[in-house]
C-alpha cells in the first residue's frame, strides 16, 4: 500500500504537470520566442519591437516575459521585467526564477519574499520558492509551501503539481 501511495503521488503530478505547463493555474507552457535578443513580439502590430521601447501593457510584457524564461533567456527575461512595474507580484516571481536559475538562490528567495507580500495568493511564486528550497534540501520549508499552496485553493495546479513532483524526485522545472 506505502508503495502505491509513493507511486501515485509521483504520478499524478507527471500528468497534471502536462496540463499546467507553466503557470499558477490553468495556463499552458508559453510557446517559444518570436524574438530575438533585446526584441519581444507586439501582437498589435505583429511584429518585433525593441523591449525597452515597447509600449506593452503590463499583461503582455508578461506573456512574453514567461516566454523568455521558459527557453532559458534570463538577461533577456529581465531587459523586459525591467519595463514593469516593480510591485507586479507577477514580475517579482520571475526576478526569483530567474535569479535561482542563475545561482543566485539568497536574491531568488527575496523576490519570492517580495512577491508573496504583496500576493499572498500567488502559487507559482510559492512553488518555485519551494523548488529552490528542495534544490537546498531544505524538505521541510517545501513542504510547507505545498501545504499552503493547497490551503489557497492551489490543489491541481501545475504550481502544486510541479512542487509535489520537485518533493518526490528532487528534479525542479525550469519553467
């Protein structure tokens, strides 16, 4: 029975990780890029423009934010955080993911800190905090996210999902 209990709670999140690919809740992986470096795409003109130039609303300097860091483009991630505002909940969490991809794990946390302050409710901001503190060993301060992630009604969410999976194979996301 332990044994079907351990292979469930592995399973589970490999499927539901398909489902939410990359986001706090019902969301997809981002697609790739358009751009290139310094660039992200406008979906008004339908074109590439220049990130610090751009006159994006905040909701699409984040799509392409999200984009960027899923393909592992972190400087480039950040020229675009750069034109958010900085207490978007949303761009404090990917200055945390980005910093922790980029070894930098004491700056990451802080921006997580950050980023729950102003929303307590943000699970992804949960979830990659937690897959930091399993990539530290620290188990017991995961588990708790995950515990509170599923106390916000987080509980089927790619960020639950994908922090169960960190907790039960030591493997963390890079997205």
């Amino acid at each position: 029975m332990k044994h079907f209990i351990l292979s469930t709670a592995i399973a589970l999140p490999l499927s539901v990780s398909a489902a939410f690919a990359a986001g706090g809740g019902n969301e997809t992986a981002p697609p790739k890029p358009k751009c290139e470096a310094g660039m992200v795409y406008d979906k008004e003109t339908k074109s590439c423009v220049n990130a610090q130039e751009s006159n994006l609303d905040v909701d699409s300097l984040y799509e392409n934010l999200r984009e960027l860091a899923y393909a592992g483009r972190y400087k480039d991630a950040e020229a675009v955080m750069a034109q958010m505002p900085v207490d978007d909940d949303r761009r404090l969490t990917y200055m945390g993911f980005t910093q922790r991809k980029q070894g930098n794990v004491d700056a990451a946390m802080g921006y997580y800190a950050q980023a729950l302050a102003l929303n307590p409710a943000n699970n992804l901001a949960r979830s990659y905090m937690a897959q930091g503190f399993v990539e530290q060993g620290k188990m017991t301060q995961a588990l708790a996210e995950l515990r509170e992630i599923r106390a916000q009604g987080g509980s089927g969410t790619w960020a639950e999902a994908s922090l169960r999976t960190a907790i039960a194979t030591g493997q963390t996301f890079s997205y």
